[in-house]
C-alpha cells in the first residue's frame, strides 16, 4: 500500500490517498478542501480513484467532495448520522450539494485493489465519527490525535461517548497500530495509552 498525507483547507485537515501499489486503485479519506492541489497529487501517483471515505461530516473534512466526485465519477461513503446532521445544515457541519452513496455502518469492509479498509463506528465527535482500519494502521479523523482527542462542544459531540469509542474501539487495537489522525502528526496506539492526558 502506498500513503500519502496531503494538509488541506483552511484548517489543514489531513487528506489521505491509499492506493493499492499494483493496480493502482485507490480510495480518498477526507479531502476538506483544496481541491485543486488533491488532484494534482492524485495524478501525481498516477491513481486510480474508486472511492471517497468520510471520517465525518464537519465541513474542513468534506470540503472538495464535490470536486473530486465531478472529476471521478465516484461514490462517497459516510455514516447516516452526520449524513442527517448535513442535510439539516448544522453548524460546523459541510454542505451537502452532492450524493452521498453510501452509508458506513459499524463492520464494513471496502477494497481498493489488494487493500481491504475495515470500518469502526467511533461516535462523540460527531455522532456519526468512523474510524478506518487498514492492517497495523488507523484513520482516527478527529477522535483520537497525538497527545489529544475530538472536541465535543460542537453539535452532536458527546465526551463521554468519544472516550468510549477510543477506549473500546482504538485502544483495543495492537500497540504498535500507527495512528493517521485527521490533523496534525501520525502516533501509536501504544503511545497514546501512556501518554495522552485524556485517556
């Protein structure tokens, strides 16, 4: 598998492109914006583009879905409840001026070549937050981070239940699983059960 990190928007969400190093097939977890610069490191890679995979809905995760769903002719896949959280235009949350295809639930699989992508619901900073296990590493979006977690003040968080998810859900994969958050630096699993304060 091939990864790349791509800061994005205004906010410098962390946009990433796995793509199957064979067949060059390919799957984009949460381009926020910058539209432009996504593609040109899409072609860059010479990838493949099968499909987008949403963290959640806040709108510097989604920001260039449309973009890139014009230029690819492809789905996009994201839990029902941010879904629903978009579509009623709350605060925070992306607009909507596309289809979403697919609903991720709690256990789904997609693959992307030879590279098989495992969803996790991990709710509390959106009540529709899903996490993306691909062999020893993690999408986290913006419910674990290094050293931190997802903030709950905005509309659906819930503290209690972004701690659960991490403890039940993250936490409980291999130490030595490496974390690619939704910003900032990669961590580990181990490291964050030593040393993030929140946990």
């Amino acid at each position: 598998m091939i990864l790349k990190r791509i800061p994005a928007g205004v906010y410098a969400a962390n946009c990433y492109i796995l793509m199957d190093e064979a067949s060059k097939e390919s799957a984009v977890i949460d381009p926020g914006g910058d539209d432009d610069h996504i593609i040109n490191e899409i072609q860059k890679l010479g990838a493949k583009v099968d499909i987008i995979l949403l963290t959640h809905g806040h709108a510097d995760h989604t920001g260039a879905v449309d973009k890139l769903k014009e230029k690819y002719n492809v789905p996009a896949a994201l839990n029902s409840k941010d879904k629903e959280m978009m579509m009623n235009h709350e605060f925070m949350y992306g607009s909507i001026n596309y289809e979403i295809e697919k609903d991720i639930k709690d256990g789904d699989r997609f693959t992307v070549g030879s590279v098989e992508i495992s969803c996790v619901e991990t709710p509390g900073h959106t009540p529709g937050g899903i996490s993306f296990i691909v062999g020893n590493t993690a999408f986290t979006g913006d419910t674990l981070f290094q050293g931190s977690i997802g903030r709950t003040d905005f509309k659906g968080g819930d503290h209690d239940a972004i701690i659960k998810s991490i403890k039940t859900k993250l936490l409980t994969l291999p130490e030595n699983t490496i974390v690619y958050p939704g910003h900032g630096p990669e961590t580990t699993i181990k490291y964050e059960m030593v040393n993030n304060p929140y946990l």
